[in-house]
C-alpha cells in the first residue's frame, strides 16, 4: 500500500486568539490511495501544538498553538475521505486521511437487465416465436420481453418465459454445441465488470457471449440497464 507524506508549516501570528482554516484537497491519484499520512509542525520554536480533535464527520482535524492560544483548522475537501485519530510526537502532529470510497462492484448485483451493445441487444424471443436455431440472438434494442433477462448471480432467465405453442428445452440463457447461444436448461455465468460495462461468461465453457450473439474467447462489454 504507498503512502505519501507532506509537511504543513504553522506560523506564529502574535500573542492573541487567532483560527485558521487550512483546506486540504485530493485530485486525480491521491483518491485511489488508502491512506495519506500528514505531520504538522508549528514552524516556531516558542510554539507548541496542544489539544488536536477531530470533529465527529471526520472531515476537519482542529489544534491549537501554545502559549499563544492560535486556534487552527484543516479540512479534507473530498467528501471520500475522512481524518483518523491524531497523535502528537516530538512536536509533530501527526494524523492520516482515509479514503472512504466504495470500489464499484465486482460482479453485477441480482436483478432484471437488458444487455445491450451499440444499438442490438440480447434477445430470447426468437426462441420464444418458434424461429429455428439460434433461439437467442442480438436485435435492435426495443426493451420487449424478450430482451429482458432475470440475473440472480448465477443464471439468466428470459423474462418473456415459455411460449405453449412452441415448447423448448427451457428458457435459460445457455451455449449450444455450435457456440451459438439458445435458450435451454441454462449455463451458469460470470458477469464482471468492465470499464463503464459488462462482460459475460460462460463458467461451464469459459467462453464471452459476444456482440454477434455467438460465444467465443473475445469478451464484449454490454451495459445492463
């Protein structure tokens, strides 16, 4: 885990009661860090830091600078991260911003999605209208049943379900013989994510459902609205 450190300089700002608000601000790759640790000094001999708190948001740390009595605050500005417990040593007040964001989730959470890329999307209805083989494909996005599938971590389920007129092996999103994708008892899936997206595969083959509607060993990333 890398760490980082930086020097804060106080200076003595006479012999009355004075507070200072000092905004400490994070871009681009200190968010991605766990921890950044800091240590103030008060940049005069005459003077030491007494009494360092943090307020109950975590989002300011507060000292004061004896004998003057000088009242000084830092502040996190990024609501990502908060000020831990401080300590004092040799003169130095020392204390560590943590980062508090949430990585996004590995793995889609359970839901109904349709799995869309470019303008096609995942669609089980052919399956669903007696179409010969494949019974899924990809076709214009329209938001119907059949490109709506049920995700509960494992399996898809073609929302439109089961036509009687035209019974099937079942109407689980599975890889055929072919690599071809139909709708059948149903293969078990990993869907991980993948820049702003998706990627779907098959645990039993080890194959990505791609674009074209067909299984094979390039991964393509769909959103799940």
């Amino acid at each position: 885990m890398k760490q980082q450190s930086s020097s804060h300089w106080r200076l003595f700002a006479g012999a009355f009661m004075l507070s200072v608000a000092v905004a400490i601000a994070y871009t681009g790759s200190a968010h991605a860090q766990a921890m950044v640790n800091h240590s103030v000094t008060s940049g005069d001999p005459t003077q030491t830091i007494i009494n360092p708190s943090v307020d109950p948001t975590g989002a300011s740390i507060h000292y004061t600078l004896s004998p003057s009595g000088q009242l000084i605050t830092d502040t996190v500005t990024s609501g990502n991260a908060k000020i831990g417990t401080p300590m004092l040593a040799g003169g130095r007040l020392n204390y560590q911003v943590i980062s508090t964001a949430v990585p996004p989730p590995s793995g889609l959470p359970a839901g109904t999605y349709n799995f869309a890329a470019g303008l096609t999307s995942i669609d089980g209805g052919f399956g669903y209208w007696c179409y010969p083989e494949p019974g899924v494909r990809t076709y214009q996005t329209n938001d119907g049943d059949g490109q709506r599938w049920k995700w509960n971590g494992s399996t898809l389920e073609n929302v439109i379900g089961s036509n009687p007129g035209c019974p099937g092996p079942g109407v689980f999103l599975t890889e055929a013989a072919n690599a071809t994708a139909t709708r059948a008892a149903g293969d078990t899936y990993a869907i991980a994510v993948s820049g702003t997206g998706w990627t779907i595969k098959d645990s039993r083959t080890g194959h990505y459902l791609g674009a074209n509607g067909t299984f094979g060993s390039t991964a393509t990333v769909w959103t799940a609205k």
